[in-house]
C-alpha cells in the first residue's frame, strides 16, 4: 500500500510549513522560508521554480497560498501581504498528523522551521534566502559559458 506521505503534495507541506511558523508571515518570507527549507532543510517542494523577486519567489508556491487561502486554511493579514494558519487549518492539520508517516513529515517540517528562526529573524531569513539563491545562480551561470 502506498505511504500516505507519498500522496500529499506540495500544498499540504506549505501547510505544515504554516502550522510549524505559528505566525504571520510576509509573503516574501514565506516564499524565502520554503526555499531554505528545500535548499537547506531538504525538505522537498518539486513543483517550485524560483526567481528573484525581493528574494527567492516562486508563481507556483503563491498559487498554492492563494489556493490555501481560498479554502479557508489560510488567513490573509490585514496588509494583504502576509500569511498565517487558520483555525480550519488547524483542524486539517490534526486530522492529517493522526497518520504516523504524515506525523512524522509535519515533526521533521516543525524542526526545521525551529531550526531557521531561531537563527534569523524574518529580514535575516530573507536575506538567507536571496544570499544562496543568489549563489546558486552564480554557480549556474558559471557552467553555462
């Protein structure tokens, strides 16, 4: 039988992502703090391309919180420009984490959430986020020539 882990997508981790933040987050740190954890943290977001944006962004990744928002699992800040879990999300994410394997994913997410914020701040995380994007695109383009 298949692991349920293996059926969630990218949009429930974004998920977790929220229910481990356990805050508000700007939009380009959100964007940043997914980055990092797949970049870092390997924890992977496959549907996800970046480019950079006032730090990594990524068009899929904000589809998938608009659609998280539109569901109700997501609440809109009164900036419109921020992100936090709701309490349907909550509730969803109770549901979810009653599986082992999926509690297992949420923990590992959860710990490397701690991980990021205790080292950085919001601004030092996108700060991070666009450092290594930016080496990254470095590296690539050092191949291309």
């Amino acid at each position: 039988m298949e692991s349920a882990v293996r059926l969630l997508g990218t949009r429930e981790k974004v998920l977790m992502v929220f229910g481990s933040a356990n805050r508000s987050l700007r939009r380009h740190v959100a964007h940043s703090l997914v980055y990092l954890l797949s970049e870092d943290k390997k924890i992977s977001f496959p549907a996800y391309i970046y480019v950079p944006y006032h730090g990594p962004y990524s068009s899929q990744l904000q589809n998938d919180l608009n659609f998280l928002t539109s569901i109700g699992n997501l609440e809109v800040g009164s900036s419109e420009v921020s992100y936090k879990i709701s309490r349907d999300g909550r509730e969803v994410l109770g549901e979810w984490t009653k599986d082992p394997s999926i509690r297992s994913l949420s923990d590992r997410i959860e710990g490397a959430v701690k991980e990021l914020f205790d080292k950085y701040d919001s601004d030092e995380l996108l700060q991070e986020a666009y450092r290594q994007m930016s080496l990254q695109l470095a590296k690539r383009m050092s191949t291309v020539r």
